[in-house]
C-alpha cells in the first residue's frame, strides 16, 4: 500500500465522551498515511482494555473525534523492509492523542513493533497487550521475583493478574493467588470473601509470609497485601483511585519496600523490548494467552460494554479484518 489519500477503512470512532454506546461508533475513516519513522499495519486483531473505556468516557479529555485503541497484531502494509512482517505490540498509553488500532489500519512508529510469535494466532497475539505488560515490568523488571521466592497476587483471577501468575511460573516462583473467583489452574489460591488474607499466606508459606506481592486490586486489600509480605518483602501496586488508611508501622517496623507502577508511562519503545522479551516465551509454550471473546468491528460498543461490566479474565478482542486466524 503505496498511498493512502483516497483509501477507506472501517474504525471505531470516539465522537462523544460517555458510556461506550454514547461514546462509539463504528464508520468509514481515511487509512492513515505513516509519518517519518513510522510504518502502516492492516490490524487483523486488538484487544479492548479498560483504559480505552475509561479514555471513551473522557477520563482524559480526549480530542473528540478520535480512534481509540492500544493493543494490536498485525501485518505491516507499507513500502519499506519490514513489509509483510508480523508484528504485535500496544501503543503507548501517553499517546493518546494519536489514532488507535480500533481500526483496520493503524501507523505506528517503527520503535513500537514487535515481532509476533509464530506460536499465536493473531487473535491470541492481540489479546496480551497490556496485562502482560504491566504485569512483566512489575513482576520482572521492578520486584526482580526470582526462582524459589513467593508471590502474592491480589485479583489474580483478572488479566494482569493471570498474567503475573503465568510468568511467576516460567520464573520458578510460587504465586498466592487471592481474588473473589478462583482462576484455572490455580494451586494456592485464597478467597478473599471469606479468608484473612494475612493467616492464609502465612499458612501456604509456613509462617513466613510472602517474598513480594502484586496488588493489582487496592483499597481495602492494600493493608492486607503488606501485612502479608515476609520482612524484607517488596510490593508493588498498581493504579488505584481508591483513598485508603494503614498504619504505616507494617512498613517501617519489618522493613517492608513499597512502590507503584503507573503503566500509562510505559511508552510504545519500552513495550516493545518487553514484547521482544516475552515472544520467545510464548513461542517455546512458556506462556500462554489468555482466553478470548472476539467480536468484528461492527459490534465494538458490545466488546466495550463487556469490559466495563467485568470480562472475568477474558480478553475481548476485535477483529478489523474479519479474521483473527
């Protein structure tokens, strides 16, 4: 694809700030011209995050119309070496301004590629997006979770969570997983409903508590996931907007080390050496995607709707193309 000035695609366009079936709809748009340093991908998958339906509700004041979208998998269109190359990654989350993948098209710096796995389909490629992005900087690349440690993972039954507990397993680790449902295939698991979550992974560490832990959740888990760690232990929490109370003894009393991850920092780059990273993981069957529902094009408000209530670990992805093999 050579020149795009009299092209067409179909996208999913943010033409008002509110619920997805307010905000979205679905119509034909000109197929992005690549600026310097970038290329033109056909998306043939993109999962739906809950950032893109905080974004569609104007959590940031978006640009109105727009084309929302971070995760993708692809193939690349555009003149040029990498044409025809498989390629996977998201957008930085900070580039918001800038046309997303829930389109058939998108143009994308060429930092931000990422070679697919030949082991995924696109639409499994499409569905790891984010989760694993957060959940690799946090768990790798933040706490440095080494072989033998333990890991508490507060809502590990959600997608970054299910992302956590996966590499903890490639990395030789242990995770704890404490949520309200009970993921597949989890070995330690506690049901936050109904267990101190504090007694219940002393007991599965044998009175030593947990070596770190991710609190994907926050708010009144947050005290609980710190009492939970060993001294010395190390948390990290993602993003919460809840405002919460602890007695900071819990950390200064048992030289407890705790930090946050904002992943809207993450830029394309970054996340691009992370899915560099993880791409031989997948290939090798060390990781595995989450479980997907996909949807064409046309039904995006539904996709979004069903981020919004809760997807229960299940990754929604649309498919610009009408393919997703």
């Amino acid at each position: 694809m050579t020149s795009n000035r009299e092209q067409q695609m179909d996208a999913v366009v943010m033409q008002a700030s509110g619920p997805p079936a307010q905000a979205l709809t679905v119509r034909s748009e000109p197929v992005p011209g690549p600026g310097p340093g970038e290329v033109l991908v056909e998306v043939h998958a993109a999962g739906v995050n809950p950032f893109d339906v905080f974004i569609a509700g104007g959590g940031l004041g978006s640009p109105l119309p727009m084309i929302p979208g971070h995760d993708f998998a692809g193939v690349v269109v555009s003149d040029g070496d990498l044409n025809g190359q498989e390629v996977w990654g998201s957008q930085a989350y900070l580039s918001w301004k800038r046309p997303g993948t829930h389109a058939q098209f998108v143009a994308i710096p060429q930092t931000w590629l990422s070679r697919k796995p030949e082991r995924l389909t696109m639409t499994e490629a499409g569905a790891v997006g984010r989760p694993y992005i957060a959940a690799w900087q946090a768990v790798i690349n933040i706490m440095e979770l080494k072989p033998g440690e333990t890991i508490l993972i507060t809502g590990g039954a959600g997608l970054v969570g299910q992302a956590a507990t996966a590499i903890a397993h490639w990395r030789g680790a242990k995770p704890i997983v404490a949520d309200v449902r009970k993921p597949e295939g989890a070995e330690d698991f506690i049901d936050t409903r109904s267990h101190d979550l504090p007694e219940a992974v002393l007991e599965l560490t044998d009175g030593r508590g947990a070596d770190m832990a991710l609190d994907t959740i926050g708010g009144a888990l947050f005290e609980p996931a710190i009492k939970s760690l060993r001294f010395g232990g190390r948390l990290t929490g993602l993003h919460s907007h809840e405002r919460v109370e602890f007695d900071p003894s819990e950390i200064y009393d048992h030289d407890r080390h705790v930090t946050g991850l904002a992943s809207v920092f993450i830029d394309g780059a970054d996340g691009a050496h992370i899915f560099d990273q993880l791409a031989p993981l997948f290939d090798r069957g060390l990781l595995t995607p989450p479980a997907t529902k996909t949807w064409p094009l046309e039904n995006s408000v539904e996709a979004y709707q069903r981020v919004q209530g809760g997807a229960h670990g299940i990754k929604q992805v649309l498919l610009p193309t009408g393919g997703g093999a």
